[in-house]
C-alpha cells in the first residue's frame, strides 16, 4: 500500500474542501437541476479564491456532477428522460448487488441502526426538510451498503447518487411524501428474515420506482 499523500500546498487544501462540501451539497439535493453555478459565486461561498474554486468544479464536471458548455457555463445538470432512466437502471443494478452482499453481514446491531435512521427519515418528511430527507434516505442506504464490503462498487453507487442529487429534489416535490418509503420497511423485514430475494426486489423498487414518475 502507497503512504498517504501529504498536502503541503494551501491551494490544493482548499480546493479539496471545495470539492467536498459543493459534492456534498449536490447529492443531498442542495441545488435546484439546471442552476447555474459561477467560479466567483463558489470562491465567496468558500471563502477561497478563484483558482481552488476551478478546480473544484473541474474534478465535479467529471463526475457528471455538474454540466459545463462550450460557453463555459457551469450548471447542475437538467437531466433527460433517456439520462433518469439510464441512472435508474444503474441504481438497481448496483445497490442490488451491494444488498445481496450485505446481507450475510447484516446483524441484528446493523438492523436496528437502519430502523433508527429510518425514523430520522420520517422526521424529515414530517419537516418537509427535503434536503434533509435525501441526506438521510442515502444515509440508510449507505448504511446498509457499507457491511457489503465492497468498495468499488459502493464509489460507483455515490457516483450514481451524485449526479441524481438535483433531480431527487424534483422528485421530492412531485411525490408530496408524508410517510418515508414504504419499501424501507421491506428491506427491514427482508434483513431480518434473512431473505434475499425480496431484499434484492425492495431494494430494486426503492431505487428505481420514484425516478420512474419523473420521466414524461
């Protein structure tokens, strides 16, 4: 194993903080889709200057966390019906395997985590904190990836939730929740019972039903 990389230039700090708390703010759906950003706008926000503020954006834009146009535009990505569809399909095929993996892993300390991250989820809905309620909806699920013990495909998984972040605000409003939803619950007795094929059927539907009402 490599040692860690030692960071002795100021700038390259500042533009990681950048990059971690703007990435930070997309995924738990922060900002609107289709809202511009601006070098200038971001270094105030930081309060860092303009060059760690450039450099942010560019690690971002190759996430696919935010757009950027032959004009130089920086916006978070407004995202086609082909695009939420392709993303969605990802999101089942990722988080189901991460889940099937999880699940010989998933003791009963692991379960009652979950329920109680659920619980902060129908906090959120109640507060009509939409923000708040992604933060924790991809709490709970990165809470039950994480015993998967697979790293590559969890980073593939936060990629996918990156460049979804914006538009699961959308979704947010369109599905007026009252209630958290109701396939967590499913993946809870799934865990419990031990039973993958309906773990691995919640999770699909969780991941992929809500991002399905956006397209048309």
């Amino acid at each position: 194993m490599q040692p860690p990389i030692r960071v002795t230039d100021p700038s390259i700090a500042a533009h990681d903080r950048v990059f971690r708390a703007l990435r930070t703010r997309i995924m738990h759906g922060e900002i609107e889709p289709g809202a511009s950003l601006t070098l200038r706008g971001i270094g105030k926000s930081f309060d860092v200057s303009m060059t760690p503020a450039r450099e942010a954006v560019r690690r971002l834009v190759a996430e696919g966390a935010l757009s950027l146009s032959s004009s130089g535009r920086v916006s978070t990505p407004l995202l086609s019906n082909e695009r939420i569809e392709e993303l969605a399909s990802l999101r089942a095929l990722l988080e189901t395997e991460l889940a099937s993996r999880a699940l010989p892993r998933a003791h009963l300390a692991l379960i009652e985590r979950l329920e109680a991250i659920n619980d902060r989820v129908k906090q959120m809905v109640r507060q009509h904190d939409a923000s708040g309620y992604i933060r924790m909806n991809l709490e709970f699920h990165r809470t039950l990836y994480l015993r998967a013990q697979a790293p590559a495909f969890l980073a593939m998984t936060e990629t996918v939730w990156l460049q979804l972040g914006p538009t699961m605000r959308s979704l947010y409003g369109r599905l007026n929740r009252t209630e958290p939803p109701v396939q967590h619950k499913h993946i809870l007795a799934a865990l419990r019972a031990g039973d993958e094929p309906s773990l691995r059927l919640a999770v699909r539907t969780d991941a992929t039903q809500g991002l399905r009402m956006l397209k048309g």
